[in-house]
C-alpha cells in the first residue's frame, strides 16, 4: 500500500518543504493586508490577498496539491515536474510556482494520464511531449497516507493488457474508489482531484463551441458543468465575467444545492435560476396587465395524478408539445413572413418638390426587395426603422443629383424645409406598414385556427392544430398563460422587437436539459453570447410526457449549428452502488429510447435493494418508519421518502410525521434542501442524491415510458441504500421481470 512506496520519504519532504513556503506566504500576506488603506487600488489587491490567504490557511496548509505528474517536453527533452492543487500557488519572493492550478494548461496532462504522445494547449500553442509520471496523494494533516500511481487505462494495460475490457466493467483506478468510499454526505463536492479523462475533455472543451452532454444519472453532469464554469473563470477572465454566467437547473432547491458547490470551485457569483423563473421575468413587460402565468407542477398533475380526463391529457399533451417544438418557433418564422407578405402594401413612394415641380419615386417593388433582404436579419420593428432611414438616404440622393443637375444651391433653410418634408412623407408612407405588437401577434396566430393551419408545417396534423388553437382560447380566456407559452412568447420578441442584449450571458450551463423543450433552449441559445452553452442531461430521464427532448439531434441538428455543437457520451456512473444501479438499469431495459445508453457503475458494493411488502396502508407506514429509523442509527444522514406524486407525498408525510417528528416535506416551491428525513414526490428528486431512497407504492408506476422513467430517475438517487414498497396483491408491472437475486424481499 502507499505508505511503502518506494518514493514516500521523498514525497514526505517535498510536500514538507511546501508547507513551509506556505507558513512563509501566510506569514507576508498577514504582513500586507494588516493595514487599512484609503487607497482604491490598494484595497482591490488587499482584497484579492485576503483571498488567497484565506485559501491558504483554510485549505492549501492542509493539503497543498493531490496530484503530480511528470512531463517530458519534446523539442527541449527537459523533464518537468508539476504539483497539481485545488488553486495555484506562487512564492511571493522569487515567483516560481510551487503548486500549479488545476485549471492550468499544463494540468490537463494529470487528467488525460500517461501517454507517450501527450500534449497540451498554450493559447494557441500545441505543447507536445511524453507523460513519464502521473501520480496522486491522499494527503491527511500535513501527511501523506496515500501515493497511488498511473492512470487507470494505464495501470491495466502495464499490468494485465487490453484496457477497454476492464474498463467497460467499470473498474476504476484505487484512488479513485477510495475517492468515492469517503462519501457519506448528499453533498456535491468538487472532484478536481479525480476527474476522469472523458469528464477533463468535457471541462476543457473550447469556449466557443457549445457542447451537449448524454451522461447516464450520476455520471457527474452537474458537477463538470460546474467545474466548467470554473475553469472558464480560470482561463479566459479577460473575456468573460463569472456574474454573467448562468446557471439553469429544474428546481429552486436544486439550484441551492449545487450553489454549495461553487465557492469551492471559486465562482461564487454566477446567476443561477430555473428556466420559469428566469423567462417569467423577461415575459413580464409583454404580457397584458393582470394576466397570471399558471403553476409549473399543473401539468404534472394533469399527467401523473390518477383519475384524469384522457381527452383533456391529450389535447393538453399536443398543445404543450407543440408550444416546446422547434415546428413552433418554424411557425413564429412563418407568421412574421405571412404578415410581410399579405399586410404589407408595399405601395410606391412618391412626392412632389413644389419649387421646380419635380416627381421624386421609389417604386414599391425596390422597397419590397430592400426591405426582404437588405435587413432579413434585423427584428421587424428595427426592420421598419432600417427600411425608412434607407428610403430617407435614396429620396436624399435623387433630390441632390436633381438640384445638381439643375445646378441650383439650397441655403441651410431650403435644405431644412426639404428635410422636414421628407420626413413628413416618411412618416406618412410608414404607417402603412403594421406595427405589430408582441403578444397581440401570438395571440392571433395561437388562437385563430385557420391562421395555424395555413402557417404551420403541413405535417402538423389538423387535430394537432385544433387542439393548439381551441385550448389556447379556453386558456387566454381565463386571462391566463401556461409556462409553454413564455418560450414562444419571447421568441416571437426575438422576431419582432429583439431581445434585450444587456441581460445576455458569457456562458450558460442548461443541467437537466432533457426536460425543458427544444424552444426553450433555442431562447436560452438567443441570450448566450456566442453560443457558449453547456448543455447537460441525459433522455433516461426525461420525465415530460408533453414537453421536453427527445433526441439530442434537435439540439445539434435544430439549434447548435453555427457553430456546430460538439457531443459527448458519460457512460460510467458513480453515484450509487453496483447494486442499486443493476435494479435501477433493468428498469431501463422495458423501455426503448434512441439514444440509451445503460449505466456502468463504478465498482463499489453495498446492500442488495429491498423490497418491502405490506398487507395494509398502516402497515406500511410502520415498515418505513422501522427502516428509517435503523438508518439513522446506522449513521446515514440523508434519507429521501419518495412518493410517485405530490398527493401521494402529502399523504406519507401525514402518516409518517407522528413515528418520525423530524421528517420534512418538500414541495417545488421549497428552495433550501434540508438534509434529514424528507419526503417528496419522485419528479422533485432530479439531480440530488441521498445516503438512502425509500420509494413508495412502486406498484402505482404503469408500465409506460414516463413512469418508467421517472421510476428510473428515483432509483438513481441513492448513495447507499435502496428500498421499494409495494402492497400485497397489487401489481408492479415495472417489477414485474427483475430478477429475484437483484434484491432482498422482506
Ligand atoms: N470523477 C469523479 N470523481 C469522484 N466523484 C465523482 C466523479 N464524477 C462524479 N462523481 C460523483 O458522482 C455523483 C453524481 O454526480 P452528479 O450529480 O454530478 O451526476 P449527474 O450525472 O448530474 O447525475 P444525475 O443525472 O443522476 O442527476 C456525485 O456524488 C459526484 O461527486
């Protein structure tokens, strides 16, 4: 084990010899940031000193760095020996660095391991050379209780041949099993010291690019978007400002769970919002007075709360489809089109100049012409101000050829009254061009039925278009909007007026992109500068029967095509045990997606699954209460009650709070997780994680794709433990084929 390697007394010092230059940098920049200054510059350096110094003390003392690797350059043949730490780490006197920033250029060779042509980018610069060395410490009090070597593809091929076999196991190198054994919290923890190569590729991946993410639940998605933000901040702060990056996530407490996160990784000044929140605020200002936006969790209800009328979840489900669509933002396209081309007159600009008896003409098929492609790209109302200032430039230039040719020179007070003519015909000669307001626009086309149908894609079948237009008039009739409708809404904004570029963003990350529609994220896409988008999700997941992502092609194909969208697959998982991750991909295995991919979890063992039968409702909220309290005594901290709906976790959380008086209850309106015993319906569960999941009445989910899905998405939340209820007599149909050794029945 590492406390024998054969570099241990070596490595010892060094990392002793660090510690003491740091004591000596604590020590100068306690010196420096001692006295108060006036000076504005000088606080700003105080500042970012107690900064450092605080990082120092709390955390480089401690552990300095947990990794070094060893690099020969090419051209020079001069072996380079790099400590790699959580920030970089300069001596003060004679500026070499002792401990080198894990977003650092040269760092990336830690993360892509050792190879004989390895390289890495300086700017533009291609660095190539020979990685002779990876190593990691494990490094407790100022000691080192670890030294693991090599890079796991490595260490299998050196020791056993044909890497790809193991790896497709999920064998993982030991440092970084002893990694993932540590945790014991619901926590999200920055990974810097084991990023794996396929995640490194994703954090590093060019700025201006966006990237879509397909990683399976628990590949680390969240947490490398978010360590991208890190090293974007790290790598480009000339360009880019980490309080213009946001940061998208599907619920208010998920936003503050990953939130812990971010001052770890040093940005902790990001915006983050869910997509509603975020988009309502933007809508606002163009919706009309005293309309409300109806409640996100309605559908929800609609579609998983039994009892529901078929045709109303039909005709909801094509309407909201529809409204999420890229078809729909074809149609806004459309619509603007339509109005060009059938409201417009396009009549023929013409005047009289009184003095010399002159016609001055701009036909209306030039005014056509200009006004389609001179300014196709400009927002139609900017359109109109174009067109105008344009015919304003040619009647100048035709009035001026006139008073040269007939030779005659206007004094300043002939020009100005020639001016303010021209403007006046202007003016005049505009109007007949419709101003066209924003939600009145959508109004129109959403609810006059015809006006769809002859708009919308010919493939978009009539009932489709019926049901768009005869529930959107219910809708707006009651002076409501539904969340389906904000995306449209600001894209026809986009389309007529343009949005408000103040509020655009250096780089946006989308987590849990799978469940908000392709709309959405095309108007994300319009506020992010450059397309520099992080968008991370995974289809297993998705559980919007109405809305949502179906492929990732409709984001590379519809959205990210200029510049092209890079993506990338995350099989591997390593959130939960083996164990629970077989139960939970057999689940999978009923469904058929395009693009699934199962998870591989890494190989760390736990308990089987269990599953608890009951005979009688009282019956079962004894079982759980038993089992939540002998995981409490166990020590596990985060136990999640899950129920299928919301219903059903009102219910659980009415039976259970006499036996267990510490449960809480969550609901999508709660913003802070509070750790414990808590219970929530399944869909609220998205992207945390718990020592132990209880899930309830697994009988209730049917044998469809979204139950199904969001059966999957429950069952991946676990850490630890895993349990499933159900009622004696009823019928689990997505159990129906586990196998029995996949679990315990008690
Ligand atoms: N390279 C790694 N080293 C150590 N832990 C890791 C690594 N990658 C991921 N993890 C851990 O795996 C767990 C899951 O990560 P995360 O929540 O980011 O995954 P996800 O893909 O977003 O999951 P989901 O889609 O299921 O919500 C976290 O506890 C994270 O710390």
């Amino acid at each position: 084990m590492a406390i024998q390697h054969r570099d241990y007394d070596q490595e010892q010092k060094k990392l002793e010899e660090t510690v003491s230059i740091i004591d000596n940098e604590i020590a100068q920049l306690r010196e420096d940031i001692r006295d108060a200054t006036d000076d504005y510059v000088k606080q700003v350096v105080n500042f970012s000193k107690a900064k450092d110094l605080r990082y120092l003390e709390d955390q480089g003392r401690e552990k300095p760095y947990f990794g070094r690797v060893d690099f020969l350059k090419d051209e020079v043949y001069e072996l380079d020996s790099v400590y790699i730490g959580k920030r970089g780490i300069v001596r003060s006197d004679t500026f070499d660095s002792i401990v080198v920033d894990w977003r650092a250029p040269i760092a990336s060779l830690y993360y892509s391991g050792e190879s004989k042509d390895a390289f890495y980018r300086m700017g533009r610069e291609i660095v190539r050379g020979e990685v002779r060395l990876k190593r990691n410490f494990a490094i407790e009090h100022g000691k080192i209780t670890g030294i693991y070597d090599g890079a796991v593809k490595e260490t299998i091929n050196r020791e056993m041949g044909h890497p790809d076999e193991f790896l497709q196991e999920g064998f993982i190198d030991e440092f970084l099993a002893a990694n993932l054994n540590e945790t014991n919290d619901s926590r999200l923890k920055d990974i810097v010291a084991t990023i794996q190569s396929e995640q490194n590729d994703i954090i590093r991946a060019e700025k201006e690019r966006p990237i879509v993410v397909q990683g399976v639940a628990g590949s680390g998605k969240t947490t490398i978007a978010l360590h991208r933000l890190s090293y974007l901040i790290y790598n480009y702060q000339d360009t880019m400002l980490s309080k213009k990056f946001m940061v998208f996530a599907p619920n208010r407490m998920f936003l503050t769970y990953i939130s812990e996160v971010l001052p770890e990784l040093g940005v902790d000044d990001v915006q983050q919002s869910t997509f509603v929140d975020w988009a309502a605020r933007l809508v606002k200002p163009i919706m009309p007075k005293g309309w409300r936006i109806t409640s996100p969790d309605k559908p929800l209800t609609l579609f998983f709360e039994e009892d529901q009328n078929p045709r109303e979840q039909e005709m909801a489900r094509n309407r909201l489809r529809f409204k999420g669509s890229l078809v729909c933002r074809d149609t806004l396209e459309q619509y603007i089109r339509h109005i060009v081309g059938t409201r417009i007159p396009f009549k023929k600009l013409s005047f009289v100049y009184t003095r010399t008896k002159q016609v001055f003409a701009i036909d209306g098929e030039f005014i056509k012409q200009s006004f389609l492609e001179l300014f196709s790209n400009l927002p139609y109302q900017r359109r109109l101000d174009a067109l105008r200032k344009h015919l304003k430039q040619e009647m100048n230039k035709k009035f001026y050829a006139h008073l040269r040719e007939l030779k005659v020179d206007l004094d300043k007070q002939g020009l100005a009254k020639f001016e303010k003519m021209l403007d006046q015909i202007l003016d005049q000669y505009m109007t007949s061009f419709p101003r066209l307001e924003v939600f009145a626009s959508y109004r129109e086309l959403m609810t006059d039925e015809q006006l769809l149908r002859l708009l919308a894609p010919a493939d978009i079948s009539d009932e489709i278009v019926h049901d768009v237009s005869t529930s959107t008039i219910e809708l707006f009739e009651q002076e409501r909007l539904e969340v389906e409708d904000i995306a449209p809404l600001l894209y026809l904004q986009h389309l007529i007026e343009g949005l408000d570029k103040a509020g655009h963003f250096d780089h946006t990350v989308i987590d849990e992109a799978q469940d908000l529609s392709a709309l959405e994220i095309g108007v994300i896409a319009l506020m992010t500068k450059g397309h520099s988008i992080t968008v991370v999700g995974d289809i297993a997941q998705g559980i919007h029967a109405y809305r949502g992502i179906h492929s990732w092609d409709e984001l590379t194909q519809g959205i990210f095509q200029q510049p092209r969208a890079s993506y990338y697959t995350l099989s591997q998982s390593y959130r939960s045990t083996v164990e629970i991750m077989r139960c939970a991909n057999e689940i999978l295995r009923r469904i058929e997606l395009p693009e699934t991919i199962l998870a591989k979890p890494v190989l760390r063992h736990g308990e089987m699954p269990s599953l608890l039968t009951s005979s009688a409702e009282i019956e079962q909220w004894k079982m759980v209460a038993d089992r939540v309290e002998q995981y409490v005594r166990e020590g596990l901290q985060s136990i999640a009650i899950v129920a299928k709906t919301i219903q059903g976790s009102k219910k659980a959380h009415k039976a259970l709070k006499e036996k267990l008086p510490n449960i809480t209850l969550l609901g999508s309106k709660d913003k802070q997780y509070p750790g414990g015993i808590t219970v929530m319906p399944a869909f609220l569960t998205k992207g945390l994680q718990f020592d132990a999941v209880i899930l309830l009445d697994v009988h209730q989910y049917e044998e469809n794709e979204w139950d199904a899905k969001l059966l999957y998405v429950a069952m991946t939340r676990p850490v630890h433990r895993l349990v499933l209820t159900v009622r004696q007599g009823e019928n689990a149909p997505l159990l129906a084929d586990l196998p029995v050794d996949y679990y315990v029945n008690e």
